[in-house]
C-alpha cells in the first residue's frame, strides 16, 4: 500500500527527473524539484475550502461529504495550474502529465477536507457555527448604532422587568415616560396579564407591577432605563412569585446587624442545539452599577460564574436578578442561550449552585467575631431541612440533583460545616479561620435559587431567631 503511494504522488512528475532527492541535480532539476513540492503541497489548499463549509454548515457532521465534494475542484485546478507552471518552467508538459497533476490535487484536496474541519473542531481550534447566527454576530454593532441613532424627541423609555409564576423566569415590557425618572418613585404603578404569566386567574387577570429598583439600559441607551418591579394581586397582597417584598421587611427589621451578602451566579452558555458553548466576555454589568465581585470559568464545560457584592440588606437579590436579565438579552444577540439550571445532565457531570457569603456586624469585628460565626451555624444545622426547602424554587427537587456529596457538594440529607471544605453545607473560609473575623459561606443554594428567598430565611434564623418553614 505504501509503495502503491508513493508511485501515484510520482505520477503527476515529468519523467526522468529524480524526485525526493536533490543531491547531485542541476539548476534546472533543482527548480522543478521546488515546482513538484508546490504541486504537492498546493493542492492541500482544498481542504480549506472543505473545512470552511464544514465549520459553517448548520449541521456540520451531515456535510462532513460535502465538504470534501466542494473541495474536490480548488485541487483539481490547483494541481493543473501547478502542473502547467512546470510544463511551462521544462518545457515538458503534455495533456497526460496534466490530467494526472490535476486528478492527484483532487484526491489529496477530497481526504484532506474530510479531516480539515473535524481536527479544526476536535482541537478547539476553531467552533462549528450555524450560518445564522454568524450573520447576527457580524451585524450586532450595526443594529445596535441603528437603533440607538433613532430620534426619540424628548421621551424616555422604562422597561419594566419582573419575575413570573415559575419563581425562575423574567418578563418584561416597555413603556414611554415624559421624562427620565431619577428614583422608583417617579414611575408609574402599571399592571399586566397575570394569566400568561402563570399568576392569576383568566377571570380577574391584572397584576400590579410596583417598581423597586432602577438602572441604565444598555440595550437602547440614552436616558432610557431597567426597571426591577414587584407584582402585586388585585387585592394589593403580594404575589406568591413576589420573594421580595418579605425580605425586604426582615432586613429593615435585622437593619442593626448590618447583614451582607455576596451572592454566586453560575450559568451555562448554550447553543442553539443546546450544545455547550464558549463564553463571550463583556464587562456590561460593571457600566450599569452591579456590584461584580469576580467573574470566572467554572468546572463543568461551558460554565461561567460572577459574584455579585458585598451588598447590604435587600441590594445583591435585585442586582442578581438584574444580572440573570442581562445575561438573557446579551445572549440573545449571539443566538446563545443561558441556563440557570443546577445541572444540565444526568451522569458524573459538576453542577451549578448560588453559593451565598453571609456576615454581620459582629462577624466581621475582630475580636469575638469568630463566635458569632459558629454560633450562627448552630442555627442554620438546627433547620437544614427548611433552608433546603427555600434554596431552590422547587422546594428542594432541584438540590435533590445536585447536593449528592460529590463535586464539591454536601449531602442534601445531612448539615455539616468546616473549615476551607467545600464539601460541607457551610465552609468558614481558611483566611477567616485564621484572622478570627469576617463571613461564612452557605454552599446550598442551588443556581436557579431566588435570592430573597435564600437571604430572607439565612436574616430569619441567625439574626431574628425566627424559624421559617
């Protein structure tokens, strides 16, 4: 087989002309020596053609074939015009030499394309991209220049943005304002179809939407804004999906301690196919105020984390909440999509939590602060079962996946604490343990956790020695 090779990569070679060894040719031979290699290695430039159309097919393993057909005519006429350079160089060409020169970069331009694109993908030299989202990407910056260039008088938009009745999902919707609204306070009260959003009955469907927090857009610019909402029945009581209007009271209440969180988001970026992805890096979230403490790959593929904080009483809730919108509309742009979820596959995979830092005055004093915090662990393993039941809006089926005791998770069933172990339900930091003050981190918060809800009961039952089913 091998010899059957090399004869054919001769094939195409005028004859009488020594081919791998230039010792002893003339200046002539030497020159056609040079002329073959080209021959040789020109007609590889097929498989460019072929690994180009598998990378930006749609479905890049179906047209794996095509590609190397697509090829097949970059070689042939690579290794013709190469053949007819050298004919021309020796005057030695004829219709034989050149057909043979011309099928032999075809067939190198064919089996080199079938290995082009997927060694290009093995090696993570390069992705696969679907053609559609590669129009988007090169068009982002237009569209956005576009939109932010048309002329909006002297009116300002307010998108209004709230969580609905899966306890997980955002929606939004715009309004148009007279002015720009400086505080919550200067906006208007509005209200939507609760039916839609798995919050009211078809019969009696408006929901109050109550802004609470506000920040630049980004997405449009100018003076327009972001606006964090609370949703409200009709009866003016509090949604069921509406966390945080109970956490901002029990901080008000806890107000003395000054507690402080710091609270972790880990996401998965996903393709459209709901492949994982590589993440893009933007620093969007610094430019409108959130509190980023550090950003970072994580263990499992395609997963990225930030931290948000350290924020006092009810901010780091409305700024990670903020931050899960941002994260879905920049994704959008991409034709990426973002999940939340604690883990994206059954099988020996790492997960994805909210790990949340949690102090108070008296922890971060130096002196007895150590104290404070073990005491505050004492309280949180007396009502493990109903923190877990709080952690995830799921009531805890979305930790039953994930806290298994393995990737650096604790066991759902069982509370337990120490010391840089982030094996445990609480981990005391080693540089805490070491300088006797500062924070505990609570590790079981699951990814797709409200953050009232996990902030609420951490105040209720540290702080307040409430006890929260």
């Amino acid at each position: 087989m091998i010899q059957a090779m090399k004869k054919f990569i001769r094939l195409g070679s005028v004859q009488g002309i020594p081919k791998w060894n230039t010792r002893g040719l003339s200046a002539v031979d030497t020159k056609y020596k040079i002329l073959d290699i080209i021959n040789l290695t020109g007609t590889l430039c097929g498989c460019a053609v072929g690994g180009a159309f598998y990378l930006h097919s749609e479905h890049p393993k179906k047209e794996l074939i095509g590609g190397g057909l697509v090829a097949i005519p970059c070689g042939m006429a690579t290794g013709i015009a190469t053949g007819v350079l050298t004919g021309v160089s020796l005057s030695r060409a004829n219709a034989t030499t050149l057909g043979i020169s011309g099928v032999k970069g075809a067939v190198f331009a064919f089996l080199a394309a079938l290995v082009f694109g997927p060694a290009l993908e093995q090696y993570h030299i390069l992705q696969p991209q679907n053609k559609h989202r590669s129009f988007i990407d090169n068009n982002i910056s237009l569209r956005r220049g576009f939109y932010r260039s048309l002329p909006q008088q002297d009116k300002v938009t307010a998108c209004y943005i709230w969580i609905d009745g899966t306890h997980e999902n955002l929606r939004c919707k715009s309004r148009t304002l007279d002015s720009e609204p400086k505080s919550p306070e200067d906006l208007p009260i509005w209200n939507y179809d609760g039916w839609h959003t798995y919050q009211a009955e078809g019969s009696n469907s408006d929901v109050y939407l109550h802004p609470v927090a506000l920040y630049p857009d980004p997405f449009t610019g100018g003076k327009n804004k972001l606006v964090l909402c609370e949703t409200y029945n009709y009866n003016k009581k509090p949604t069921e999906s509406n966390k945080r209007r109970a956490c901002a009271d029990v901080m008000t209440q806890a107000k003395d301690f000054e507690p402080w969180f710091e609270i972790e988001q880990e996401y998965s970026l996903l393709d459209v196919d709901r492949r994982p992805l590589v993440s893009p890096k933007t620093g969007l979230a610094g430019s409108l105020g959130i509190k980023i403490h550090f950003a970072s790959a994580g263990p499992m593929p395609a997963q990225w984390k930030f931290r948000i904080g350290p924020c006092e009483g009810i901010s780091a809730g409305d700024q990670l909440w903020i931050s899960r919108y941002l994260l879905h509309r920049v994704a959008e742009d991409f034709g990426v999509l973002v999940s939340f979820s604690p883990t994206l596959a059954r099988g020996d995979w790492n997960v994805a939590g909210g790990e949340m830092s949690f102090s108070t005055k008296a922890m971060r004093t130096p002196g007895k602060s150590l104290q404070a915090i073990e005491d505050a662990i004492e309280k949180l393993g007396k009502v493990h079962a109903n923190h877990i039941r709080n952690y995830d809006p799921k009531g805890g089926q979305d930790n039953q996946r994930r806290l298994t005791g393995r990737h650096e998770t604790s066991s759902i069933h069982d509370f337990s604490a120490g010391v840089a172990n982030r094996g445990c339900s609480i981990r005391i930091p080693r540089q805490v343990a070491e300088d006797g003050h500062g924070y505990l981190e609570d590790r079981r918060p699951a990814s797709n956790c409200d953050p009232y809800s996990a902030k609420e009961i951490t105040v209720r039952t540290t702080c307040l020695d409430q006890t929260v089913e």
